[in-house]
C-alpha cells in the first residue's frame, strides 16, 4: 500500500525538491499551498522530474476548515510541513503577520491531523532558534534564543510540538533545524525563486552571475572570523530533502530536535569566488556596514542527526554553487511568475 504523505508548502524551495525526492521512492504526496511565495510552475516541474502526478491543494493553511477539507479528501499518512512565512527582516516589520500566519497554520495542522488519526510529522525548524550562539559547533542542546520574529515562531513551534507529544504519547515528531539551504536540483529545471529583492547572499550573487543585480553588497568585513566576512554552514538542497526522507523513515514515539547541516563553514568572499569559479563570470561586491541582526558564525554539530538518521550532507561547497548557477542560468527569470 503506496503511502501517501502530505507536503505543505511543497511547491516551496525545500517543499519543491523534498516533493520530488518522496515521489522517486515511491510515495504518493498532496502538496498543500497558498502559491504566496512559489509557483504552480514548480508542481508541474515536480511531477515530471517525479514522474508521478501529485495531487495540488492551493489552501491557506490559517483558515482550520480549509485543512479539515485536505485531510477529507486524501488518505493521508504522514506529514512534512514547510508551509509558512519566513524572512527575517520582513519578520522584524510585520511580527503580528508572523506569529498569526506560523502559529495558526500549524496549530490547525497539528488539530486536523490529531482529527484525522494521522500522528507522523516532520516539521521545518531553522537554525534561526539558537540566535547568537556561545559555542561552536552550535549542538541541539544549545540555549535557544532566538533574536527574531521569524526565529521564534519556529521555536515556539517546536515548543507546542513537544507539548503535543508529552500530551498524546501516539504523536512521533522529528523537527529539523536547518542551518543554511543553498543549491538546486541538478538537473537544473527546480531551484530557489525568491520574490523581489533576494534577502539571503546565495540567490543574491547568482543574481549578479546572470545579470539581473549590478554587484553584491557584502555586509561587513570586520567579523571575527579568517577573512573578515560571515561565516555559514551551507547545506546542498537535495542533502535536505534527502533528511527529510531520512527523518520520516526513523519517526519514534515522542518529539526530537535535530540540526540538518555540514559541520563545514564558508564565508562570504569563499561563497563569491567559488561562484566566479563555477560561473565563469566575474562578481562585483562592495562591502558595506554590517546588516542588523547578524551574527560572525554559525556552524551545526551535526553527529545526533547522522547518527539518529543515519543520514549525512556530502554535497560540498562547489557542488551547491555549480548546482545553483545551472537553475540560475537556465531560468533567468526563475518560474517566471
Ligand atoms: C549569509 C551570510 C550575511 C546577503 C538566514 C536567515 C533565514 C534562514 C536562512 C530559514 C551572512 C551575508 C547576505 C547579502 C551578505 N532561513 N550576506 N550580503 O543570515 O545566515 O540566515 O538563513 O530559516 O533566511 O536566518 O543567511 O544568506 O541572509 O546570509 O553579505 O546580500 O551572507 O551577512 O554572513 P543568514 P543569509
């Protein structure tokens, strides 16, 4: 009996890629979405790189009926919810928007399922929950405090998630906090498409690599770190999905944390002259003051997750970037909508 898991926000940037990835091993999935930040180009390019049909479900996951209906109408099993808003500097503007639009969605979510008998939930939490670290590498057992809007809406998430399973000991929840998604498909023809201005450097210097932006604004070169520029730990989209695939398959009683990264760290000038290297093209950047809210370095203690999983990231640094430029390239204008 095929199993049939439902992927909020799948036509998303990880939601999109992950989608493909369950439809290969032989999943049937409903994608659940409100089209607000991704496009109904993305669920075509899934089926056919899935070569499987999905079934599409354009719903706001804020009104509880509209949930209620998707959990009707499908046979659902399991579920990985990526569905929400998420730019850190928008959060910081709009707080109600984001505590209303994440909070709500996943509270109905968690109600429709406990409704519905369906007990089995990926959740995608972000690194953005420990804010300034004290230690590095950052392990799951680190303080979280987050400094955002956006970064505590996913804690407190997390926090009715492990309410949830103390509560009912039928619920099994892996929430997976990742650190920094970068990359695309390989074949190009699926990748991130941010609307407007990109916030995060990666779709931003691609930008630049094809022309659309004149140079990349690098904020700041005095952090304490080799060259002066921030330091992440990036993470290939496909070793992502490949993690949530992972997290569904080792489910248990009760509620885990874990940290999806590489335990690897590249900064901001590593990110624009490995790009120039794959691309071919040059990238002007100037460096300006740092941005409000950053931190010098984050980097994932990633062994729980390799182990509890048995799942590890190996897409290195050139492999991401080569992947992005191919998207970039070839779609210009990304989904074009
Ligand atoms: C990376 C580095 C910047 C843009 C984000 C958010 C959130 C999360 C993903 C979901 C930093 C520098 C950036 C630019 C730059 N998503 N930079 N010029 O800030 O680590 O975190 O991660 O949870 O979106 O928390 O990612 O890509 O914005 O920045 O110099 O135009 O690039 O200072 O050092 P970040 P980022």
């Amino acid at each position: 009996m095929t199993r049939t898991i439902l992927v909020t926000g799948g036509a998303g940037y990880i939601g999109s890629h992950t989608s493909v990835l369950l439809l290969q091993r032989g999943f049937d999935i409903v994608i659940a979405d409100d089209l607000s930040n991704s496009s109904l180009r993305a669920v075509e390019t899934i089926e056919v790189l899935g070569d499987r049909r999905v079934a599409f479900e354009e719903v706001d996951l804020t009104d509880q009926a509209a949930v209620a209906g998707v959990f009707d109408r499908h046979p659902i099993e399991g579920v990985i919810h990526f569905a929400g808003v998420k730019a850190v500097g928008e959060s910081v503007q709009e707080p109600l928007r984001y505590y209303r639009t994440n909070l709500t969605s996943a509270m109905n979510l968690l109600d429709e399922m406990a409704a519905h008998e369906v007990w089995d939930l990926v959740f995608s939490s972000s690194a953005t929950v420990y804010g300034d670290p004290e230690m590095l590498p950052i392990d799951e057992s680190a303080p979280t405090r987050p400094t955002n809007p956006y970064g505590r809406t996913k804690l407190m998430i997390e926090d009715i998630c492990r309410d949830v399973a103390r509560a009912d000991r039928r619920w099994r929840i892996n929430l997976l906090r990742y650190f920094n998604p970068i990359g695309a498909h390989s074949s190009g023809d699926l990748g991130e498409d941010p609307r407007g201005i990109p916030n995060n450097l990666v779709p931003f210097v691609m930008q630049v690599a094809v022309g659309r932006r004149q140079q990349v604004e690098v904020f700041g070169n005095d952090w304490d770190t080799p060259d002066g520029t921030g330091v992440r730990d990036y993470i290939h989209v496909l070793d992502l999905a490949e993690g949530h695939l992972a997290a569904l398959d080792h489910l248990e009683t009760g509620c885990d944390e874990l940290n999806l990264g590489t335990g690897h760290g590249a900064s901001v000038f590593e990110v624009i002259k490995t790009t120039e290297n794959v691309s071919g093209k040059a990238i002007p950047f100037e460096v300006v003051d740092r941005r409000a809210g950053d931190i010098a370095c984050s980097l994932a203690e990633v062994s729980k997750a390799n182990r509890r999983l048995d799942w590890r990231a190996d897409r290195n640094l050139e492999v991401m970037l080569s992947d992005a430029w191919r998207w970039q390239s070839k779609h210009p204008e990304g989904y074009g909508d």
